[in-house]
C-alpha cells in the first residue's frame, strides 16, 4: 500500500470532529500524520482533544508530528494572568478552553497537557513540502523563519518558498469553509470551531476529507 502524507487542519476544541475524521480517513501505520496546530479555543471539548492527541502519540502506532500554532502561544501566555488571560478569555475562545477543564479552569490543566503542547514543532519539511502553521517568507530558508512568521503571518497571496517546495499550513480561517488551494500554497483551516469543518489533506492525490460538529463528512478534490 501507497503510504500517504495526511495534514489535519486547525481543530479548535473540536473533539468530536476529530474523531469521526480519524475514523474516516482511517490512518494507517505506514502513513504520515501532521497535525497543523491550533487544537484549542473556541470549540467545545479542548481538554477533549488534547487526551486524543496525546493517546495518538503515545500509542506508538503512527509517524505523527504536532505543530504548534497562535492559539498555543496565547493559551501559554494566559497561565500568567492579567491582561493576557482578559484577552485570551475576550477574544480568542479561551473561556471554552476553561469550561472543558471545569471549575479549576486553568489550574486544572495537567502537567502532561503543558508538556504536550510544549513540544510541539514549529514546523517539518520532507521531499517535496514544507508544513507549517501559518506562513513562510518566501526568500529566507525554513530554518531561519521567524517565529511570528511560522504562527501568526496570515495566508494572504504567498510566493513560492525559495525551496521550490510547497507549503500547506492551517492558521487563515477560509471563509468558503474549503481549502485555499495556490498551487504552490495551500491552506487546510476550514474553521471548525466557528461553524466550518474539519479538514484533512491526502497531499499525494489532493482528495480531501471534512468532517463538522453535526457529524457530517464528505471527500472532495482540490
């Protein structure tokens, strides 16, 4: 069997989405899994889905790499309180991320989830793509990207990475609730947790899988 590359979108605390895609697409051993970042706020469950996450790589089943996007960075910043938790709380989805850990909101929040979300990757390049959250300056080698860049650029119009590689990323809700196809860029945050769905991209044949809240899926082609 073919081994696939499968990138799995922005998930925003939606946990039962993401279990009916991983039922669907059906992931097998020798297939190679990226997650895109962004697994908390806005949506219900992202204790939820940080447990899934977690169970996936520790089953040792699967060739899986966690990025780490915005939402990440902001739920960190909001363990210290002040104006970054009245942020992340007003305008980024952070009460439901607190409601899904009840009453002890973010003091119930285990060391193994901290750790998880720790080591999540900035980004990973193989043969012919590069993956990363948000965005990539066109001229400057993956290794040398700013931070910002990697988590926080909007989609907009990109140029083609000096690499000659195609770049997929999460990050820039699409609207359409379908993904942003470039060519040399593409863009898998369907926006689940605002109404939208769930995606996942074959990168190999460009079928991709969506799954939403009211446990529907389809499979369609870029």
């Amino acid at each position: 069997m073919m081994r696939r590359t499968l990138a799995i979108g922005d998930i925003h605390g939606c946990l039962e989405p993401l279990k009916l895609l991983w039922d669907t697409i059906q992931p097998q051993l020798e297939d190679r899994i990226i997650f895109v970042g962004d697994y908390v706020d806005r949506g219900p469950d992202t204790k939820g889905v940080i447990d899934f996450l977690i169970g996936l790589r520790d089953s040792g089943k699967y060739d899986i790499t966690f990025l780490s996007g915005n939402h990440e960075e902001k739920f960190f910043l909001a363990r210290h309180g002040g104006s970054e938790m009245a942020d992340w709380l007003a305008h980024w989805g952070g009460k439901e991320t607190l409601d899904s850990y009840g009453e002890d909101g973010i003091n119930a929040v285990s060391e193994s989830h901290w750790e998880f979300l720790r080591t999540c990757k900035p980004y990973l390049e193989t043969e012919d793509h590069l993956f990363v959250h948000a965005n990539l300056e066109a001229d400057v080698a993956i290794a040398e990207q700013l931070p910002y860049t990697l988590i926080h650029k909007k989609f907009g119009s990109p140029l083609p990475h000096q690499s000659g590689k195609t770049m997929i990323c999460g990050h820039t809700a699409q609207t359409s609730h379908l993904p942003a196809n470039l060519g040399h860029a593409i863009c898998i945050d369907t926006d689940p947790g605002r109404g939208g769905w769930l995606t996942c991209l074959h990168v190999e044949t460009g079928q991709f899988w969506q799954t939403n809240v009211a446990g529907e899926t389809c499979l369609k082609k870029l």
